[in-house]
C-alpha cells in the first residue's frame, strides 16, 4: 500500500459525465491532483465520441449540449462528430486545468480504512473520500444471444464496431433493433447495401411532434423512476420514441424502416422465423444498445437484486460516498451536466459532515 495516494475524491471517466464533475469541483474549490483525480481509460479526449463512426458528422448529431463554463462554437457541421467534440473536449481540459490521466484502467472499487475507498488502477491506487463514477455504456455493448448465432458465416457487428456505410456497399444486411442507432444505420446503409431487412423484439413507435422540455421531463421521470427502484436503467429513446422527420418519413415510404418481427434463429446463411420464412445475409447488425460500465464497483455490493444500483438523486442509496453521473435518467449530455453539480454539491455537504480522520 505504499503507493497508494490520496485524494478526497476520484472522478472515474472524462466523458460529458465525467468532465462536467471535474469543472464543477474544481469551480468549487478543489484543487485537481491535491483534491481530486480525474481517471480515463481512452487513449485521448473524447469521451465515448472518439470512437464514433466518420459519416456520423456534427450536423447529424441531436441534442448535444455544450458543458458548463465554455461554449462549443463555429463547429463545421459536415466534420466527423468524434473529431468535432475530441477537440472540444481537449481545449475544455486545457482552459479548466483538469489534468485527466490518461489511458488509465480502473479495475476494482473497494473498502478501505477509516471509511475511505480504495480505487484500484493501472497507475496504482488511489485512497478516495468519495467517488463519481462517470463510465457511461460505451464500453458494455449488448449482444443478444439467439440460437444458431456461432453457425453465421458472414460478419455480425455491433453499434460500437460500426465502420459507416461504405462497407456494405453490395452486401445483404440484417439490422436488429428499435432504436435510434438501428434506424440511422438502416437509412445511411441502404444505399449502399444489396438488400436490407429491419428487425425489431417491438413494434417501433414513432413519435410526431417537437421534443418539447415537458416531454423530456416525463421521458426521464420514467427512467428516474427505474434507477430508484434498483432497476437497470433504459434510455431515453425506450420510452420517448423515435423522432419522426421527413428524412425518416421518406425512409418509410421508400421501404427501408420496414420493420419485421423479431427471428427465431440464425442459420449459416442468415436468419429464419418460426413460420417458415427465410433471409440471407451477409452481415447481421446488432443495433442493441449498451449497458452501464459498472463491473468495477462490483466489490461494493451497490446493485440490488433487479439487477441496477438503486440511485437516489445520483447517490448511491446503500452509499452515499458514491455518486452515479451519466446514468439513468442522468444519461444525456443536457442531464450530465445537471447531474455534475448535483454530485459535486452533495460530496461538499457529505465531506464537511464527516471530517477527514486526523
């Protein structure tokens, strides 16, 4: 333990999440490396957007909103998101002096002395008086498993390998999943593929209208809702919808979102249903979605038997050394920024409440 190193609190991901908790500490008082740490696995700024497909540019990006104290201006719309806010994200680092050390692996949360947690790293260990864990999901995509699945002999590929469409140009291409991912792979690929076939566990539902405050309010009412029970939190979009705008409309009528229930299995060469019907492919898409990142604060004990940790406000119920930021209904970059100086102003009334030990 020689080289363990204290901290009053250790900041776990520099995403929106992540940096939006570090700027409001240290806006607040806290000196970075005396008083907190900021710890991130990727090899450079970014956050999960660095490892974003290239089509997917800043002017296709929805609802991106800029972390407190510094706008993100005069942004080229037709440049790769990941590029666009990698930048972003690396000049906010260099105006706030947040010093995040990097690429650094957190492997396992624990219980240390005097009521202190020991954060187990590649760099060595950090003794902490509290804890925001900023992960997010980028680092935990969801594979569903289906009979068959190890037979396919063409590719299957996940949201997060996602090249852009140019590498499906005459391939036949089976999507799965309801989601925003799903359906802006469906419309950017299309073009480009032989053939295309959306499947989905649900009808997809499509919503009219703005996106209105009143709206995003009750969509994450539900999702708070779940995280307070000690569910696993879903996103935003299971319970708003999927925006429907003329680029979508025109897809529909196109026949490219043509959704088809969910197959039964995976052949060698595609996909069948139960009711006869076939379909080769050569890849299988799996827009599925992700989960949250968790896996290190599993020596803790937070999760509840639902599955998720139960999360009052973004404090761990069963800990309140533990904040969650960027989860649940926290899981927006509007909401990571609330929820950062939400956890920054309760870890203040924690720390003052319990004097460090002389």
């Amino acid at each position: 333990m020689n080289n363990t190193r204290e901290v009053e609190v250790v900041v776990i991901g520099a995403g929106q999440a992540g940096l939006s908790s570090a700027y409001h500490l240290r806006r607040t008082g806290f000196e970075p490396e005396r008083d907190f740490v900021v710890l991130d696995h990727s090899p450079a700024p970014g956050g999960a957007w660095q490892f974003r497909w290239p089509s997917l540019t800043y002017g296709k990006v929805h609802g991106m909103h800029a972390l407190p104290g510094m706008e993100l201006t005069d942004a080229d719309p037709g440049r790769p998101s990941s590029q666009v806010i990698a930048e972003y994200f690396a000049a906010y680092e260099r105006a706030f002096d947040l010093r995040v050390r990097r690429p650094v692996d957190v492997r396992a949360v624990r219980e240390g002395s005097d009521r202190r947690l020991l954060v187990e790293t590649s760099d060595g260990t950090w003794s902490t008086r509290a804890l925001i864990n900023a992960t997010g999901t980028w680092d935990r995509p969801f594979w569903p498993r289906y009979p068959g699945q190890e037979t396919f002999r063409g590719r299957q590929l996940h949201t997060a390998q996602y090249p852009g469409p140019e590498a499906f140009a005459g391939l036949r291409v089976v999507v799965v999943g309801g989601g925003a991912s799903g359906t802006q792979h469906l419309m950017e690929l299309a073009p480009y593929a032989s053939a295309t076939t959306w499947v989905t566990r649900r009808e997809p539902v499509f919503r009219e209208g703005p996106f209105t405050e009143d709206v995003g309010r009750e969509a994450v009412a539900l999702v708070e809702e779940r995280v307070r029970q000690g569910l696993p939190p879903k996103s935003v979009v299971s319970v708003t919808g999927l925006p429907l705008n003329d680029a979508v409309r025109q897809a529909i009528a196109d026949g490219v979102l043509d959704r088809q229930p969910m197959f039964d299995r995976i052949t060698p060469s595609g996909v069948d249903w139960n009711d006869g019907r076939h379909v080769d492919a050569d890849v299988i898409l799996w827009a599925t979605g992700f989960r949250a990142a968790i896996e290190h604060l599993a020596p803790l004990r937070l999760r509840e038997p639902g599955g998720g940790i139960r999360v009052e406000g973004t404090r761990a119920v069963t800990d309140p050394r533990v904040h969650l930021v960027g989860y649940g209904p926290s899981a927006s970059t509007i909401g990571a920024n609330r929820a950062g100086r939400a956890a920054v102003r309760d870890i203040r009334r924690l720390l003052a409440e319990v004097p460090a030990p002389a």
